[in-house]
C-alpha cells in the first residue's frame, strides 16, 4: 500500500483523523532511511579520513611514518643519469641524501634531515648498530687499517622505490647495477647503522654530510649496507650505477619506502 501522509489536497485533514496510524508508519519509515543515510555518510568520511588512508609523502610533508605497518615514505627526486656520470671521492657512494647537506651526487635527494629519519627509526623501535668508527672513512687509503673493512650493524631494513607510473614500485636492488663483488650475501643488505652521536651531529647549525642511506657500509650514513665496505668501494670498478631504463628520468618526484623487518 502507497504512503497517505504525503498525498496533500483538500483531503488532507480527513485523512490524518482516519488514518492515524498510517501517518506514524510512514514518519517512522521515513526517519529510518534518514538515519540509515547519516550513518553511511558518516562511516563514508570516517573510512577515507586521514587515520585509515595511507598517507603519501610530497613536497611539503615529505617524511610520513605508519606505525601499524612499520614503514617510513620518503619524498625525493630522483637522479639516475647524474648518479651514473658522478666524478669525484663520493661519486656513486650515496643513495638517499638530504638536500641541505655536504654529500652530492646521490641517486635520490629528498628535504629530509637525516635526523628526522633516525628519529623516524627510532619510534619504530628499530635498533641502531652504532659499530662503526669515522676510521673506516677517514683511513680508507690506508691499506694497513682494518676500518675501512668494517661492515654496519643494526636492524635490517627493506627499501623501495616507486612513482607516479610505477605505484606498486621496485625493491632497490633491482634498480641498481651491481658491482661483481664476492659476499655472503645479497650485494643490498641494509641496516639501520644509527651514527647519531657524530660531532658533526650535536653542534647546532653545523655543516654535516646528510647521509640517509649509504650503498656501502658508512659512519655516517643513518642506514647503510651491510654487504660492502668503504674497503669494497675504493675498488673503482666494483661500483653500483643505476638502470636508466628501469628508472624516470632526472628530477622526477618518487618516494622511498623504508620497512623495518620484524
């Protein structure tokens, strides 16, 4: 049976005395879908709200951590032609660096402070290894120091890469060449190193070298790889280069994914 209440005309108050009843159900009905349509918008919005979408990093929040995943994203640009035709002390050395610092070259800059991204490390209760010294830097000419042939520690870590085009992304030791280096592992082990009590580190304002993540294990590097060492590096042609033909072209927006393994 249709709905009287809404019917109007001059019958209408006739109506509403004979049919009482009627008139009741339908404002019940009514108020029904009203309620049932307020909750769908409700859970519409509280399902795409912040607290439940994952968040992408960009420009002007270029750093987001998801606890419950155990992840940190990472804005950057991406340098694969430059990183390959780098000269120089550190010339394919860096993977991540932090614009503002001293180290160049490096596949990817991103507005990140490394300090904010072992602070990131830290909530996720990753475990530095801190078992480097600066020697394995300072003294990788020397061919009677042991330094040089250390190898970080901590906890181990996965990264990707992805962009616009390539959402579902690469893990980044398939965007890398790899140099032909004998290891009892994979030649991209990387490990949160830590490195946070450096000098440069605790003076305010001070220059500092901005090492995110290192392909070789680094005493400065905040991640860094576990599989080589500066002693590996200095073999010049053992060096990574990156897979132009996998990866964007200079200058393009991607973000890193750093995942903390359990």
């Amino acid at each position: 049976m249709g709905c009287l209440c809404g019917s109007g005309g001059a019958g209408d108050t006739d109506n509403k005395v004979r049919y009482p009843t009627l008139e009741i159900e339908c404002r019940n009905r009514n108020m029904h879908w009203r309620s049932m349509f307020t909750v769908a918008i409700f859970l519409f919005v509280f399902l795409c709200s912040p607290a439940w979408a994952v968040l992408e990093p960009n420009e002007e929040m270029p750093l987001v951590i998801h606890r419950e995943m155990q992840q940190i994203r990472i804005y950057g640009l991406i340098y694969p032609t430059r990183f390959n035709t780098a000269q120089g002390a550190e010339a394919r050395y860096h993977l991540l660096t932090w614009r503002d610092g001293r180290s160049t070259a490096a596949l990817v800059e991103t507005p990140v402070d490394d300090l904010k991204f072992y602070e990131a490390l830290i909530t996720l209760r990753a475990q530095p290894g801190d078992n480097l010294s600066m020697a394995a830097w300072t003294q990788r000419s020397d061919p009677d120091s042991t330094a040089p042939h250390e190898k970080v520690q901590g906890s181990k870590l996965d990264v990707s890469v992805s962009w616009q085009g390539n959402i579902a992304g690469l893990p980044i030791d398939q965007v890398l060449l790899q140099p032909p280096v004998l290891t009892p592992q994979p030649p991209v082990a990387l490990y949160f190193g830590g490195n946070r009590d450096r000098w440069f580190n605790r003076i305010p304002l001070m220059p500092r070298p901005g090492c995110l993540i290192c392909l070789y294990s680094c005493p400065s590097g905040k991640v860094s790889n576990g599989a080589l060492s500066i002693a590996d590096y200095m073999v010049r042609p053992k060096r990574f280069s990156a897979k132009t033909e996998l990866l964007p072209a200079d200058g393009t927006p991607v973000t890193l994914t750093v995942q903390v393994r359990p």
